[in-house]
C-alpha cells in the first residue's frame, strides 16, 4: 500500500482529498500544524521547518502540496520540493493556480509559475493541477449572503470556477495511478458562469432572494482590510481583475478525464451547501 503525505490536510481541498485517497486504496499521512485527522497518521509539521518536513517526508511514496496562504509561499513550496526530492519521493502532485505564468500581471499567478518551473527542473516525478477559482470560496461571503447579498469587483465576467471537492477527486486519481508525468491539468467546472447565475443558483437553493452586487475594487479592498493582511487584500484585488478581463472562462475537460464523472454543477454547490448561506 502507497503512502501519501498531504500537506494542508486540515483545508478545503485536504480535508476531502484524505477520504479520496483512502477509497483508493492509499494510506495518508496528513501534515498538520497540530490538529489530528481522523482516519489517517498525523505529523505536525510547518512549511517554514525544514527539519519537521524532512520527517514528515520519510518513507513517504507520493507527496501532495498544497500552498500556504503566505507572503513568501513560493519560497516555501520550492524548499519542500527540494526535500522531496532528497527524500527519494517517488510522486510529486503540485497544487498551483489556472493561467499561472511568469509574467502575469497577479501576483499568485507568478508565485504558482515560480514553483512550477522549479518542480520541473529538479528532476521530480510530478504532476501539476491547476484549478480555477474555487466555488467554496463564496463560504467566506456567508455573512453578507445571510442578509441577502454579495459582491465583488467581477462585472459580468463568467468564471469556470470548480468545486474544491473535484479538485480532490482529480488529485487522488493522480497520486494513485499511472501516466501523468509531467502532464499538467487545468481543472475547471462544467460551465463559465457569472457571479448574478452564482447568486441564481444560491437563491434557488436556499428559497431566498440572494443578490449579486458589481463593486468597485476599492470598495472591495476596503471590506477586506483589518480581516486580511496588505499583501493578500493587494492579491485578491489583482485575481478580480483577472476574472473580470474574461480570462478565466475556458473549461477543461480534466475533472471528467481523470475522475470518471463529471465536474460539479454551481447548482450542486450551492444544493450541497446551502445551510452555510441561511439567513
């Protein structure tokens, strides 16, 4: 039986990638900063402890990272890749970001190319995943849908944003079969759809009136300071004005092609979490 080190395993996409992976047949050690996980060997690890990591590592087959919400997240992925690598880790799956490249004008987007290119040049066994903008991302809008609103500086762009649980179904097909070396995979939701379907869809789904709102970046910002530090705000802003150029509307096929069903719906989104949008 392979073991699997998932990094993150307490996130969004962790915490449905062990039980994915488990179904499969692996067995998982998750990497926690101190919470233990049901079902699977916890190690208590930092990305920002080399030694702890290098532990976390050991006898490990296949490695899945997930980046840090952090200032010098690039920096961070790039030495635990390096410890992979010294570890003998025979798989490496790599968490990055749709339309990452070196000269986007986002920030995340560069960070993701940064690692990207240095897993690729380290002589790893790896795949990349690049998911689209995760439809579990409206949780952190609860407080404003539960009074019947949201917004953000979109427009009418649409989106193929991705239900982080096919982004889990899509890793675990990769950590556990065959054929995707070097391979990198744009993971998005069946459709593009714009922020007004998303609120339709939420609305219908709850028995409420949910409204989307256009809102000027600055008003977008200003919601966000004292919640979220400068340069994650400054981030944020810059990932909104690259959906709202329309450049994160193409839909992939990958989901279905590596998990054998189809991407999530917005509409089984919001059916599956529509007690976290209650009034």
């Amino acid at each position: 039986m392979n073991t699997v080190l998932v990094t993150g395993a307490t996130g969004t996409v962790g915490s449905a990638l062990i039980p994915a992976l488990q179904a499969r047949g692996a067995a998982v050690r998750a990497m926690t900063r101190g919470r233990s996980v049901d079902g699977a060997e916890t190690v208590v690890a930092d990305l920002q402890d080399p030694a702890a990591v290098a532990s976390a590592l050991k006898g490990v087959d296949a490695v899945f990272l997930n980046s840090p919400s952090a200032p010098d997240a690039a920096e961070l992925q790039i030495q635990f890749a390096n410890l992979a690598r010294d570890a003998g880790v025979s798989r490496f799956v790599l968490l990055s970001q749709y339309a990452a490249r070196a000269d986007s004008p986002v920030r995340f987007l560069r960070w993701h190319a940064e690692v990207e290119a240095h897993v690729e040049k380290i002589g790893l066994d790896y795949t990349v995943l690049r998911p689209n903008l995760y439809l579990q991302a409206l949780r952190s809008f609860s407080a404003t849908i539960a009074q019947g609103f949201f917004a953000a500086p979109i427009g009418d762009a649409a989106v193929s944003a991705i239900d982080t649980r096919d982004i889990s179904d899509a890793a675990a097909a990769v950590l556990t079969s065959g054929g995707h070396t070097g391979r990198t995979y744009t993971l998005t939701g069946p459709r593009a759809v714009t922020h007004s379907q998303i609120a339709e869809a939420l609305s219908a789904a709850t028995g409420r009136d949910i409204a989307f709102h256009d809102a000027p970046a600055e008003q977008f910002a200003a919601a966000l300071t004292g919640f979220l530090p400068p340069w994650q705000v400054e981030g944020l802003i810059e990932d909104y004005a690259h959906y709202a150029r329309g450049e994160a509307a193409e839909v992939h096929t990958a989901v279905a092609d590596l998990t054998g069903h189809p991407a999530r719906d917005v509409t089984d989104f919001a059916r599956d979490y529509a007690a976290d949008f209650a009034a």
